[in-house]
C-alpha cells in the first residue's frame, strides 16, 4: 500500500467540513488579536474583547444550554 502524498491529504484536508469551518472562525476573529509591544518578538499577545454585547451571548448561551 503506498502512503499518500502530501498534496493528496492537504486536499483531502481542503474539503473536510469541519477544517472549513474552524479557519472560517479563525478568519472572522483575526482583527481582534493583537500582539503586546513587549513581547512582539516572541509573538506573544491578547484577544481583544469584543463588549459587553460578546460576553452576554455567552452567558444566555450556557443558561438556554444548562436547560
């Protein structure tokens, strides 16, 4: 049996439903990291908060799922 070749599995990669969902959240939230001058050469930093808007559908979020 000949093991695949990278291009093979990259591709398979491409089309998995779930790799296109996760770098499309990683797209949506990009602009919200931002690197801490100190530390901008170790590429250390933070994700920014997007309000208080965020925090409250995360909480009526666990409420509606704690049901």
């Amino acid at each position: 049996m000949k093991p695949e070749s990278n291009l093979d599995s990259d591709l398979k990669l491409l089309e998995d439903p779930l790799f296109q969902e996760l770098v499309a959240e990683g797209l949506r939230i990009q602009h919200r990291f931002a690197a801490e001058p100190v530390y901008a050469k170790t590429g250390k930093g933070y994700l920014k908060s997007e309000g208080v808007e965020e925090l409250q559908r995360i909480k009526a979020e666990i409420k509606r799922s704690s049901k």
